[in-house]
C-alpha cells in the first residue's frame, strides 16, 4: 500500500479509534493519549500492514496490545512486548469479525475487576486475560502449574470465570451468583434468619425510597403508577405477587443507586430462595392483600408529593404487614 493511501485510511478511522480508545480508558485525555500512540505504532510498522485485509481491525488490534501492555504497567507485572517479526497476528482478514468495538473485548472492564482483585489472583489473572496459558503464567512467576489452577479454580468459584471441560476458559464478570452462593453459607455457619435478612431490606429500601423522591423521572414515576393501576385489577395471587416484586423493584431503580440495585438483587434472590411462592403466599391473604395494595398507593402518593414523613410511614407499614408473614414462615421452618 502507498503511503499516501495508507495515511488516508489512518485518517478515516480516527473518530471511531478515539470511541474505541474513550471505552478502555473512561477518560478523554488517556484516550487522546492511546490514539496518538496507536497512530505513530500504526505509522512505524506500515510495512507490517497486509493490503486488502481489514485495516480497522488492525488498528483496533494495535490500540487493543498498547493498552494491555500499559495496564501490565499498573499491576506492576513485566511488560511484554510482541516480538513477532512482521505482527501476522495482526493482520485480521475482512470475515475475522472484528470490525467494530464490539468485536473487540470489553477491557475497561477487565480492568476494574482485575484491580479489585487480590495481589495473589490479580496478577495471575490479568495475565489469562492478556492471552497467556497456563504454563506461561506459571514460568513468568515461577510458580508450578497446579498453583495457577488453583487460583483459576478460585476465580471460578467467585463468579469471575466459567471453566468447561472441553471448551476452554470464559471471562463472566458476574460476581453476584457467588455473592448469593456466599451469603447462604454464612447464613448457615451463623445460623442468620432471613428475618434478619429481611430486617437489612427495610433500611435499604427505605432510603432507597428518600432517593428516589430526589432522583425519580416522570417516566418512571408513571411506570409505578401503570403497575399499580394493574394491581388494582388482578385477581390472581401470582400475579399480584409478580406485580408486587415489579414495583419494588421500579421504585429502587428509581433511586438511581446501582450498589443500592445490586444488594436488593442479591438479597431478593436470597428471599426466593427460602420460600419460592413467598409473595403469592402473602396476596392469597384478602386482608393482607387489600392492606398492602393501600401501603403501595400511599408510598407512591408520597413519590409523587415528595413527601419522605408519609412515604417511610407507608412503607414501614408494608414492612410490618410482609413481616408478620415472614416471621410466621421463619417459625414454620424451625419446627
């Protein structure tokens, strides 16, 4: 390719380098940054270029090892340097499938969890993710293999890896099965009721709520309402039940606190956990149906007026209405 054509093609990714760039790195002068050395590392190995493959995907390829190389930096790990003569591997062919960023891999966040890692794993894992195998991980440590699949094992059982025989290895990032996983177990060393679990909701939904007066849209203010006008209308336990975990699920959402949204999943889960048909249990009940349909109302009139004294006062209602009932389970369970 002639140089003056090869300049050209630069010139015509550049915008969509720099989104690439602004998604590993989650600020505008770091991304700058990675494009100005992405363009000069494009630029020294031109010769490296094949004509007529995908350009795009080798440029990515190109941003994609700088930014690896500059992480290993911040873990304080070694850093490794392609020594390929002529960079074949980054030669992509148009049908390689990488031909945007979303063919390329999320790094910023490998990044954060990586960081959130312990020394012992960090390291290690921020190598497998980089590309090296288990046994090259094992000789720049100099540490045996079976300690590198321990710790791989242990990355496993947190949620961070799923590991099939016969496939390979796959980054999940999903901590929050092995959050619930955990939070079982310690709850059964503990012997923890999950009245006590249920007690943890009350406060989290309850400033939830004093957010959700502050931060709600008029969108989903209007979804609470729509879920409450169907509530009215239900006659199903099932449903009513299912309608029930929506509202409340919407009104923390509203909070727009995603560590708040985060432990109410968790904790949520763990509830279904310990009784599978608790909500319907709670609608099959005339009395604590219609008392709990006047809790929802009030705490949504109390959304809308922005009013925090009468909402936590709806509120602490429909906890001791669900309360009543979970004790009489938890009792049930102990017997």
């Amino acid at each position: 390719m002639k140089t003056v054509d090869f300049t050209q093609h630069l010139l015509n990714v550049q915008s969509e380098l720099f989104r690439f760039a602004f998604k590993l790195t989650a600020d505008r002068e770091e991304a700058n940054d990675l494009l100005q050395e992405t363009s000069l590392k494009a630029l020294d190995n031109e010769d490296k270029y094949t004509p007529d493959t995908n350009f795009k995907g080798w440029m990515y390829t190109i941003m994609r090892n700088i930014f690896i190389n500059n992480y290993r930096k911040t873990v304080r790990d070694q850093t490794f340097v392609d020594q390929t003569d002529n960079l074949f591997h980054l030669n992509f062919s148009q049908e390689s499938g990488f031909d945007s960023t979303e063919g390329a891999y999320d790094l910023k966040e490998i990044h954060r969890v990586v960081n959130a890692l312990p020394k012992d794993y960090r390291v290690p894992f921020a190598m497998y993710v980089s590309g090296f195998k288990y046994r090259e991980i094992a000789e720049k440590l100099d540490v045996s293999r079976n300690s590198i699949r321990e710790v791989m094992h242990m990355l496993e059982i947190n949620g961070l890896l799923d590991c099939r025989q016969g496939s390979g290895n796959y980054i999940r990032c999903e901590p929050q099965e092995y959050m619930v996983q955990f939070m079982n177990m310690v709850m059964a060393l503990h012997k923890i009721e999950y009245t006590e679990v249920y007690d943890i909701r009350m406060g989290y939904e309850t400033v939830a709520l004093r957010l959700a007066i502050k931060n709600a849209t008029e969108e989903e203010i209007e979804q609470l309402h729509q879920i409450l006008i169907k509530m009215d209308k239900v006659e199903d336990p099932k449903e009513s039940g299912r309608l029930d975990m929506e509202f409340h699920n919407k009104l923390i959402a509203a909070s727009h606190n995603r560590l708040i949204v985060l432990y109410s999943s968790m904790i949520a889960e763990l509830m279904n956990r310990f009784i599978s048909d608790f909500r319907v249990r709670i609608m099959a009940d005339p009395r604590q149906a219609e008392a709990l349909r006047r809790a929802h109302w009030n705490i949504y009139d109390s959304l809308v007026a922005k009013d925090f004294v009468a909402g936590s006062f709806a509120m602490q209602r429909h906890f001791d209405i669900v309360g009543e009932k979970l004790e009489y389970l938890q009792k049930q369970l102990d017997n």
